[in-house]
C-alpha cells in the first residue's frame, strides 16, 4: 500500500448506476467533484454482457443531467411481442433505443470526468470493513477512509455481500450473442422493430426469447438472447443454453459460431437490505426490473434518490441511511418497479396453461388502456392513430 486517501463518498462501480450517482452529486453543486472518487476493477471501455435497451425512463434521467447521447443507437419504433403464434404490437417515436453497453459505459464515464469525477480504473475492492466513522476500503494501491460508500459494483457486489452476509438471493438468468446481419435485408433493421417471444412460459421459461437489431462498432448485428426471472425459484431451470440454440439452428446458424455470454441479474426484492450504516446500494446491487430484466434505465434511475440522501446524510450528520428505500420508492419510477415485481409474480408463476393464454388477452387489452389513459404509465408511447395487432 503506498497511501490511505480520506474521501467523504467513495462509489464503487463505474457502470451506469455509479456513475449516476456521481453526477447528480456534481449536478446538485460541483464541489462535489472533489469530495468523491469512483472505482472501477476494470479499464473502459470494457466488454459488458446486456440487451442494451434504454427506454425513455433512462433517456429522461440523461437529459435531466444535461447529457446528450452522441453514440451510435438503434431507435425501435414497434416492440412486437409474441406469444404461441399471437402477436401485438406497441408503437413509439420511438419507443427505445439500443445501445451497445460498452460504448454507453464508456461515453457516461468521459461525462463523468469531463465534469471533474475522478474515476480510477483498473483497481478492484480487494476488502471492506466499517469502522467507527468511515469505511476502510482496500485496494492493491490504496486504502480509502470513506465517511459514505456506495455499491454499485454489479451483481457479484461486495458491498451487497457485506451488507447482507449470508444470503441467498434469487438470480434471474440471461443468456446472448451478437450475430452479424445485412442491415439492408434483416425485416427487423428494415421495420424498426424488436421482439419479445414468450411462447415458452407454458414450458418454465419465466421470461421471453428477445431479437434487437444492434450497431456494434458500425456494423449491424442482431442482439440475441434468453432471459429467465426465476421469480418462482421452486420450478425447475429451464434449458436456456438448449433454447437459444434451437431458435439459431431455425434460422440456420449454430451456436458454437458464436461467443455466448452468460450472466445473472439481481431482481430488486423488499427483503435485501440495500442500506445500512454509511452504505447504500444502488443499480444492480440493490436490484433491477424482475418482468424484462431491464437494467440500464433503472440503473441510472438509482442516482437523484442516491444522490439526495448522501446530501441529506452530510447536512444532517445522520449516516443511518435509515430512510433510503423509502426515499426510492416513492419516486414514480420505482413504484413502476415494484408493478412490474407484482405482474412478474402473476405471470411467470401461474400454474396453468390456460391461466397464461388468459393473462396474454387480458394483458393487451389492459396496456393497450393503460397506454392510452396514461402514456408516461410505461416507457412507450403509443400514438394515437397506432392500434394493437
């Protein structure tokens, strides 16, 4: 160790989440820059498995913060979701953009500095402990004294891991490859679209099979995966490997032409503590969206909220972090989150067949209302002349 550095916030985790959290502390006064370090155990830009969908939530949270998104996106304008040959569609202008996480990291973290962050890479947390009035944090490099740390250091957190001990949380799993494509020939780079296919939930898949059309460095290539909410953990797995394959070999590719990427996700759920004394957790350590797995729009939702209680944790003195999840969910979107935990329960645990085919025509006929009564309900927009197919 070659120094011990005293910092009032120290954020582990550059991902969207972390740097979020940064921002909107530097947004709220820049002097902030210099009282608080972000680490990052990896070098950006750096490979990140993810569907990459960012929806008009995470957008409103970029523009709040002044960011304009200058990357190479995807803007979907029909979702299309399927279900044992049914199929509806909702329409958008557009609905959400697809970007590739490792250029979106990459580009929120230069934000982040061009705003005087300071983001140290390629040093991960070796060991935590609390102390009296700080966290000591241990690197390869340093030791950091924080009066406040913040989580944001992923599914495999060890902040999570500290707060919460033993436990055995529910992962969601996902499963994907990119697969190069013809831009000027794919029906969905041509149509706009993306799709959801749940036809496997009578089967035990608790999620949907999804295709969105992607850039990737230029080129066009079709973002193709599996994801399983295991919100019922008491059923069997289903084979999502076996899946993706069979959906490839349709379209005659092969899996093993392709790098499979794997990785879990951390459904948000009310008995995992995501605070504690100098310690909150924010992004896909405390727990993102168990219906679609969507992760970067709350991932970045997690600032302001994480951002106003470390404000009022400093001008109070009070570091209990007491009040925290209260502070998050009564934001709207994560009273959003906390619908979609309650729709993940009834669909992907309904024990029967016919049970599901009945959720599927009460479900487009309920989005189709709620979209229409409410548009800022859900992160769509449905235009008034666009009617479900």
């Amino acid at each position: 160790m070659d120094s011990v550095i005293p910092i009032d916030v120290l954020i582990v985790g550059s991902g969207p989440a972390g740097m979020s959290t940064a921002l909107h502390l530097v947004r709220s006064d820049p002097a902030w820059s210099g009282r608080l370090l972000v680490l990052e155990k990896a070098v950006h830009p750096r490979e990140k498995p993810c569907g990459g969908g960012l929806t008009h939530f995470g957008q409103r949270v970029l523009q709040k913060l002044d960011l304009t998104l200058n990357l190479p996106d995807f803007a979907v304008h029909e979702v299309r979701l399927t279900y044992q040959g049914q199929r509806y569609s909702l329409y958008g202008d557009p609905v959400f953009r697809i970007v590739h996480r490792e250029a979106f990291d990459y580009w929120l973290v230069q934000c982040g500095m061009k705003r005087g962050i300071t983001v140290r890479q390629g040093e991960g947390v070796r060991a935590v402990a609390l102390r009296e009035d700080h966290w000591e944090v241990s690197t390869d490099q340093a030791v950091f004294q924080a009066r406040v740390l913040v989580g944001a250091d992923g599914v495999h957190s060890l902040v999570r891991g500290r707060l919460n001990g033993k436990e055995k949380p529910r992962l969601a799993r996902v499963l994907e490859v990119l697969t190069p494509e013809e831009a000027g020939r794919h029906p969905l780079f041509k149509e706009k679209a993306a799709l959801f296919d749940f036809t496997r939930l009578p089967e035990g898949l608790q999620g949907y099979y999804w295709e969105f059309p992607s850039w990737v460095k230029g080129q066009g290539v079709m973002n193709r995966g599996v994801f399983d909410s295991r919100t019922c953990r008491r059923r069997p797995k289903t084979d999502l490997k076996g899946y993706l394959e069979k959906r490839l070999k349709a379209e005659g590719r092969s899996l093993t032409d392709f790098p499979l990427k794997a990785h879990p996700i951390h459904p948000y759920d009310r008995r995992t503590r995501i605070s504690g004394p100098r310690t909150i957790l924010v992004g896909d350590a405390a727990g993102v969206d168990p219906l679609m797995g969507e992760g970067i729009s709350f991932a970045l939702a997690y600032g302001e909220p994480a951002a106003q209680a470390i404000q009022e944790a400093f001008a109070r003195q009070d570091f209990s972090f007491a009040d925290y999840r209260r502070r998050l969910e009564q934001t709207p979107l994560f009273r959003h989150l906390l619908f979609r935990r309650w729709v993940a329960r009834i669909v992907y645990c309904l024990p029967y067949p016919w049970m599901l085919r009945l959720s599927w025509l009460i479900a487009k006929s309920g989005l189709a209302m709620a979209l229409w009564i409410r548009p800022g309900l859900l992160p769509v927009v449905l235009p008034r002349s666009a009617r479900p197919a």
